[in-house]
C-alpha cells in the first residue's frame, strides 16, 4: 500500500523575522494567468504616464560669470570639479557638491577658447584670443601667493581649440593649423596643415589615443594619426562642422556637428557617408558631447535648445530648454553618466539630469526594483501607439515648434520636387540620392 505524505518546507512560507513581507507561492504556468498581458499593458501605460509627470530634468543654474560662457571642461578624477572659461577671459573652478564657485582667475585677454585637464587631474591648460596656452595648478594658491601660471607659451597665431592626451603629457592646439605640443617644449613637436586657413575644433581619440581628428573652415573634418607625418584623409561636406567627438567606447566613430542643424556619425574606415544623421535641432548646432557608456550623445544648439540623442539614432528621445537659457554654447556629460552641464550666451551654467525622470540620492531595494521592473515594462510595450505616443510627446517653446514645422514643409517640397524632376528626366539620368550621401561632397585622402 503507498502512502502519500505532505511535504513542506518551512523556509518557503515562514518569514525569517516578523518585519518581512509575507511569502506567497506563485505558480508562473502562463495558461494559469490569462490576463497577464493586459495586467502589464496596464502598468506599463501606468508607468509611462508617471515618467512624464516625474520629468524634472533642471537641478541648478550656477552664476557669477559676467560674460557669456564660452568653454567648459570635466576633472579627469574628479566628479565635483567643472572648469568653465568665458568670453571676457576669466576661468572658474566650481564645486558641483555644493554648487558654489571656489576659485576665479583672470587667464586670458579676450575669449577663452578651450580648455583641458590634463590626464592625471593635477592642472589644466587654457587658450584664449591672446595667442597663449597657459597650464594652471589644480590646487588653489596658498595665502598671500599670487595666481600665477605654471607655464606660458605664446604662439603665433590665435588658438581656437584645444585637447590633452589620455596617457601621455602631449597635448593638441588648433588655429591656423593643428599642432601637437609636448609639455616639456615651447614649441611644437608636429604641425599638420592641408590648404585650410583656420581649424575650430580638435580632439583625441580616446581608445585609440593616437588619432586626432579637427574641423577645419573649408567644411572638411580631418583625421591625423601622430606617428605620421601627414594627414590621414579627409570628408568634405556641404556644410561646416563646428565641433567633433569621438564615441569613448567604439575606436572608430566619431560625430560632429553642422551648420546644417544636424549631426552626423562616422565610422572613420568608410567616410564616403556618414553612419546616422541625427536631426531635430532647427538651428546650428555648435557643440557636443558623449556619455561615458557610448550609448548616447548630448547637443548644444543656437536654437536655445539642448537635446539628447541614442549614437544609432535619427532623432532626439529628450529635449531640454527654459525660459531665461539663450543660445548654448558648450555643453558636457558627466563622468557618472548621471548630469549634463551646460554653458549659454547669458553667463549661466545649467545643471540637468540626463534621465529626466530618475530620482536621485540613494534608492532602497524595493524602489530600485519597482523602477528596474516599470524600465522592462516600458521596454516591453514601448511599440504600442498609445504608449509610443506619450512617451515620445514634449511641449516646444512656440518658436521652435513653428520652425521644426517648417523646416518639415520645406524637406517635403525638396522631396516632392526631386521626385517630379525624376519623373520627367529620361530614366537614369536623375539618381536616387540618400538622405545620408547627400550631404557629403568627397572624400580625399
């Protein structure tokens, strides 16, 4: 005869202490739950409305600065510490902790144009309208000690970038040319040129810590490599970049932004087009700046606008803007991924989240898993048009959404026109010509 006995074990349905949750065995066969999915539609439709109304991206406005802010540049060990330049010459250090400005000095004549730390956070390099790079302390003097640079070096010509090697003590200049300088020297070690009479912009690839790239003002984006003595190659477009960054995380991307109001992503193998073109903003777009994961990139627009990007795709997932904020100038991505800094033509420095809706300060467990849980939701339904609809939707000053409204009117009229032109031509004469290759003239190498 069998005998069946009950089995149990306590540690599936006994607290461990009288202030746990109570246990409670779930059976996850989906035939036993029907309503499963219009449970998490539901919460997911739920939890959609909550991000939007949760949506405060603005933290502080830090002022003292009594020009507009023109550079800003991140402490390479540091999360607290911004350096910010402006366009009367003067440099503050600022303490984000506690939101206050901690040490002035008066570096330039005229506009600071770039600034850098250098890679190990002990003291950072300037450049201005005075044809002078100059490298300060990190640390503030000591009383009674006047504020004096480490080092001087007066150039020829006026720089109008600037950006430090992420291992070495060699940094690049740009103005008339693209020099590379080592610290030890007053003059530089390599000067490259390619029949352009002014560049506005150059970085370090921060993978491969070899490769510089630079805007020049013929509309090109040039690439170098330091062990060689000539430019790499290259991209001419129809219209001028402004600023270039590379992405930290993949070695042979690189975005720049255009006057053409948009931004475009290259792999630096295939120039002939660009990757993405990403397009929203409605006027110039003068700088930007990675998130240190590489997943997504910042913009500072003419059009008083900041907005954020995915690197893979055509159109912003958030925009910021306020009333008092003009024209952004410079704008930077925290070492923690969490803030973006940004500096504007009426002498303020802005502080935002970069994930509008994320609470900040320390999460308990159950809140960390409830926001963990309505992210996965999010992600899951994200395609139904209800939800699509309230997750994508964001009030625009009227201005810009005039403008973005027109600017739509006109691509539809080109398209319409281009499409009519082509009926009418003999077949093959008008090509079909992509969004992406349009706006690239050639590549020379």
């Amino acid at each position: 005869m069998k005998v069946k006995v009950l089995s149990r074990n306590p540690d599936d349905y006994v607290r461990e202490t009288k202030l746990d949750i109570q246990r409670v065995p779930r059976n996850y066969d989906p035939s036993l739950h029907p309503f499963e999915v219009s449970r998490e539609y539901t919460r997911a439709l739920n939890a959609t409305k909550l991000e939007r109304v949760f949506a405060k991206p603005f933290l502080a406005s830090l002022d003292g600065h009594r020009d507009g802010v023109n550079c800003l540049a991140k402490h390479t060990t540091n999360l607290s510490t911004l350096f910010s330049g402006s366009c009367d010459g003067e440099v503050k250090v600022w303490n984000l902790t506690k939101r206050e400005c901690v040490r002035t000095l008066q570096a330039h004549e005229g506009f600071v144009r770039g600034m850098v730390v250098r890679y190990c956070g002990t003291s950072f390099f300037t450049v201005g309208d005075d044809k002078t790079i100059k490298q300060w302390k990190i640390e503030a003097p000591a009383y009674g000690e006047e504020e004096e640079p480490l080092n001087t070096i007066l150039g020829k010509t006026v720089f109008t970038g600037l950006d430090h090697h992420r291992k070495e003590g060699v940094f690049a200049t740009c103005g008339q040319q693209v020099d590379v300088w080592d610290e030890q020297r007053s003059s530089p070690i390599r000067s490259f040129t390619w029949g352009v009479d002014s560049f506005s912009a150059v970085r370090f690839n921060p993978v491969e810590t070899e490769l510089l790239a630079s805007c020049a003002s013929d509309r090109s984006i040039v690439l170098y490599d330091m062990r060689e003595p000539a430019p790499l190659k290259k991209v001419i477009m129809t219209m001028r970049s402004n600023t270039v960054c590379w992405n930290p995380m993949e070695a042979y991307y690189f975005t720049c932004s255009n006057e053409d109001y948009n931004l475009y992503t290259y792999d630096m193998r295939y120039l002939d087009k660009p990757i993405t073109v990403h397009m929203d903003h409605v006027s110039a777009v003068l700088d930007l700046d990675y998130s240190p994961t590489g997943k997504e990139f910042v913009s500072a627009s003419f059009d008083k606008t900041i907005r954020i990007f995915p690197k893979d795709g055509g159109h912003s997932r958030e925009v910021y803007h306020t009333k008092r904020m003009q024209h952004v100038i410079c704008i930077k991505w925290s070492a923690d991924n969490k803030y973006i800094l940004s500096g504007s033509d009426e002498m303020n420095i802005r502080l935002w989240k970069a994930n509008a809706a994320e609470k900040l300060g320390v999460l308990a467990p159950r809140e960390r898993q409830a926001a963990n849980y309505s992210q996965k939701l999010k992600e899951k339904y994200q395609h139904h048009p209800q939800i699509k609809r309230i997750a994508n939707h964001r009030h625009l000053p009227k201005i810009i959404y005039h403008q973005t409204r027109e600017q739509r009117v006109m691509k539809e009229a080109r398209r319409k026109k281009e499409r009519n032109v082509r009926k009418h031509s003999r077949p093959g004469t008008v090509p079909v010509v992509s969004e992406k290759e349009k706006h690239v003239v050639t590549v020379v190498k």
